[in-house]
C-alpha cells in the first residue's frame, strides 16, 4: 500500500524536496523556544521562569500529541490534518506575537508542540517509503532523527537572528512566513482522500487527554514556581499541587476500569523497554544541561543571546558525525551496550572539557569540541534506545511506545532534571555568596588585598559592583561544582550499565514500509 499523499499529476521525484520543505516550514515554529526566551523576558520584564516553563509545555504538548494522532488519522484525510496543522500553528504565532499575557504564552506554546508533532508524524510516514522502501529501522532512524535535531538548533538562531535585527515578537512572523509556503504547497499538492475506514471521533478518550495535558502542566508549574513562590506558602502552588493529584488520580481510576484504556502500562512488563525508558531518563541528565550551560554562555557572552544562539548550533556537526557512526555500526553489529556505554563516554568527555571551560572569558571557539561531542551522544541516544525499545515488540505494543518514549526523553527527564539542577543552583549560588561576603569583610582591613583588588578592578570600586563581581564568582563556582558531580555521575552510570544485562538481538528484521501492516512501526520513529 501506497502512503503517498500528493496527487497523481504531481511529479514522484518531487515527493522528497516537498516533505523536506513542509517539515522544515512546521518544523521551525516551537514556540518561545530557548533561543528567544531572554527577548521575551527583558521585553515583557516577566520572571525567567516564564520562559522555562514555556520550554517544558512544549514538550508537554508533544507528549499528549502522540496519543492522539492516532485516532486522528484515521478520521480525517492528510490534507485536512496539514491544512489544520499549518493554521493552528499561524494562528499560534500571531497571538504570541501580540499578547502579553505569561499563562497565555504557555497555553499556547503547549498547543504548538501539540501541532509541530503531529505534522512530524504525517510526514516521517509519508517520507519513509520514499527513502527506503524495504529498509531496517537503523536506516530509518538515522534519517529521521537528524534532520528533526538539525531543524531546532538551526531554527532557533534564525529566530534569535530576527530578534536581534528587528523585535523578538517579528521572529514568529517570520515563522508564519514559511507556514504559509507550506500551506500553499498543501492546498496545491496534496490530496483530499480521506481513510475507508473512520472511526467515531466521539469515541475517542478526549477527557483522558485533557487529564494528561492537566497534570502535565500542574507538575511543572509546581516545579517551576514552587521555589520561586515559596512552595506551599502560595495559593498558586497550592492550587496546582490540588489539580495535579485530581487529574492523576482521575487519570489512574479511568484507565483501570475502561474497556480500551489510553494508557498501556503492561509494555513496560517487558524487559528491554523498561530498562531502555529508564536509561533514557538517566540520559536526560546530561542532555538537560543545555539550559544550564547557557548561565555560563550568558557571563561569558554578556548576556548576548544571539551568541547562545550561535554556540548551541555546534551540536549540529556533532549530530552528522553521530548519524555516521550509528549507521555503520547497527549496519554491522546489533550490540545495544556498546552503543550505550559509547554515548555515556561521549556525555562523559563533554562534561570533563565543559568543567575545565568554566570560566568568565570562554569564547565562543572553545565550546566547539565540548558542544560536537555533546551532540554525538544526543543523535546516539536518540538512535540507540529507539531501537532497543522496539526489538522484538509485539505488534499491538508498537503503537504504545512512543507516548511513554517521548515522556521519559523529552518530558519527565529535562523536568525531573531541569528543575533539580535549577534548584540546586540557586541555593548553591546563596550559599558561595555568602562566603564570599564572609570573606571580605574581614579581608578589606587588610592592605595587601586591598592593593590586589584595586589592581584587578581598579579604584573606586562600589558595592554594587563588587556584589556583581561576587554573584558572578558564585555563579561560576556552583557551575563548576555541578558538572564536577556530573562527571563523577557519568563513571557510575557508566560501571552500571557496564554489569546490566543488554539484550542483544541475534538476528535482523528487514520490513516492507509499503505494508498497512507496518506503518505503526513507522509512527514509533517519531517519538
């Protein structure tokens, strides 16, 4: 079966520049992504953890994107979906690019990852035929999985790039820009053949859903702002922590008695899933350190975000390296824990160069090879544990996997992650303040430390910017410390996995990509 969706008198060769563009025009919009989340908090004088929070709905909303674009499609033809997808995303862009309202941003950056997925999924299953028609996973993953990692760092410089020249609210016009180039390639090109077999929307688990979305965004509120509101002592928090514990609890009791329930726990009763998701979440210690690096990016660069943008486009080599090294390997061999134990010692590596980089005047080109490596474990993990998880799985399970794949990757990990180191950090940072200040009120009675300050800082120094000089010491310290203990946590992850039985698959499973039958395997690549 043929999963073309592109009219007859359309050209076939055309078929691969076309999908490449309509991912590159859907692929770009994230929201307030990283890039520009410094422009929308100096711009809206919000608190930074607006913009963190904007981060983690978005993974959110790709979360619960993935369980229901199955249904989805079954309903509605590829054009309608594409068609949805291109305005839900224009009409996204254009309200961020107006309003000023913090709930509003993450509301709609939820929606956005909502749509950004849901055309990757139409697309990925559209795109693999035309590459591999009788291909093997390995193959499909190290296509996919590049050029969906190359599109975020690439897009968020150009967003960053637009927020500079111009205003960080133009970038999400510029992203409307090539919405509406991929929305006239679908109007144009693409059919309107809806599946023979629909299904009843008003089956469909809808309230689930909004349960999952519930208490995905009252976790992350009450990881986000408990600290910044003192936990408990605000009715914010409060109020979250209550909808969180309401729409889990209504989540749990309406999958247990249901007939055909949302959530399949039962995949994770096997093996090499279970381990693979639980790697993946020890994994997201080390990819979450993006937005930690950026405190140091941001003393070093002097708060420049354009030069973040820049620097966090190294990965993008790392990430072709690592394609390479993944396809002649799975080519070849199927050992899973090598693979592994090589991505850990990547991470490692990239830690090691980053703790002796910690310094006020790093440049730009000394990230460069820490940045490569780091990028080298991303597009590693990605491949290697998509593929542990699915070897060998009954094919009722494929469809499952990426819903809890995506969960533990690109949600509970950089959240569980994300907002420890956030916190620790942030008392870390207090404490060496402290001591700091500790020291030099005793110290400036002594000339000798007078005379070295004032030569490195020069005379008439005032308190505001010793204190400056002070935070920004703090700061750099309780970095260094951090990724001291992730160095040391990398060995230990590393000795773990050295002694943990890998299932190792014995043989190999080449699969017809045409075949109806097959397609959910390809939906599992997205994830």
């Amino acid at each position: 079966m043929s999963n073309r969706i592109f009219y007859s008198w359309v050209n076939p060769k055309l078929d691969l520049p076309l999908l490449l563009v309509l991912a590159i025009c859907t692929g770009i919009s994230s929201g307030i992504s990283p890039q520009i989340g410094t422009y929308m908090v100096s711009g809206l004088s919000t608190n930074p953890a607006d913009a963190a929070m904007c981060n983690y709905a978005y993974f959110a909303g790709m979360t619960v994107a993935f369980s229901l674009i199955d249904r989805i499609r079954s309903f509605f033809s590829p054009k309608q979906l594409l068609v949805g997808i291109c305005l839900g995303l224009i009409f996204c862009n254009t309200i961020l690019s107006q309003t000023d309202s913090s709930a509003l941003i993450v509301l709609l950056t939820f929606f956005v990852g909502v749509f950004r997925i849901m055309g990757a999924i139409i697309i990925v299953i559209t795109l693999t035929p035309i590459l591999m028609p009788q291909g093997q996973r390995y193959m499909l993953y190290c296509v996919y999985f590049p050029i969906t990692l190359l599109v975020s760092p690439v897009g968020g410089w150009a967003m960053a790039t637009v927020a500079n020249q111009v205003n960080w609210r133009f970038a999400f016009h510029f992203c409307n820009l090539l919405l509406f180039l991929g929305l006239i390639i679908v109007l144009i090109g693409v059919h309107n053949e809806r599946p023979v077999k629909r299904l009843a929307l008003w089956k469909f688990d809808w309230f689930g859903h909004f349960l999952i979305a519930g208490w995905m965004l009252s976790f992350i509120y009450l990881l986000v702002y408990g600290r910044i509101n003192d936990w408990f002592d605000s009715q914010h928090v409060v109020f979250a922590a209550i909808v969180f514990s309401t729409c889990i609890v209504f989540l749990l009791l309406r999958n247990t008695f249901q007939r055909h329930p949302l959530l399949h726990f039962e995949i994770l009763k096997m093996r090499n899933i279970r381990i693979g998701f639980i790697i993946m979440f020890f994994f997201g210690a080390f990819f979450t350190m993006t937005n930690t690096m950026n405190t140091l990016m941001n003393i070093s660069f002097h708060t420049d975000p354009l030069e973040n943008a820049r620097v966090n486009t190294y990965p993008v080599i790392g990430y072709v390296i690592g394609t390479l090294i993944a396809y002649f390997y799975f080519r070849r061999f199927n050992n899973f824990k090598i693979m592994i134990l090589t991505t850990i010692l990547f991470y490692w590596m990239s830690c090691v160069m980053l703790y002796f980089l910690v310094d006020g005047q790093v440049s730009q080109y000394q990230l460069l090879l820490p940045m490569i490596l780091r990028g080298i474990a991303i597009i590693l993990s990605y491949i290697t544990i998509g593929l542990y998880v699915t070897t060998d799985v009954p094919g009722k399970y494929l469809p499952i996997i990426p819903f809890f794949l995506i969960f533990f990757r690109s949600f509970l990990g950089p959240t569980i992650w994300g907002n420890l180191y956030s916190n620790w950090l942030a008392i870390r940072q207090v404490q060496l303040l402290d001591k700091l200040a500790g020291w030099s009120a005793s110290d400036m009675s002594d000339p000798v430390f007078l005379e070295r300050f004032h030569l490195t800082n020069g005379h008439g120094v005032d308190i505001a910017k010793l204190y400056s000089i002070y935070r920004q010491q703090a700061v750099m310290s309780s970095l260094k410390e951090l990724l001291g203990y992730l160095c040391l946590g990398g060995i230990v992850f590393f000795v773990c996995v050295l002694f943990l039985p890998i299932y190792k698959k014995l043989d190999r499973n080449i699969l017809n990509w045409m075949k109806r039958k097959n397609q959910d395997e390809v939906t599992t690549v997205v994830s």
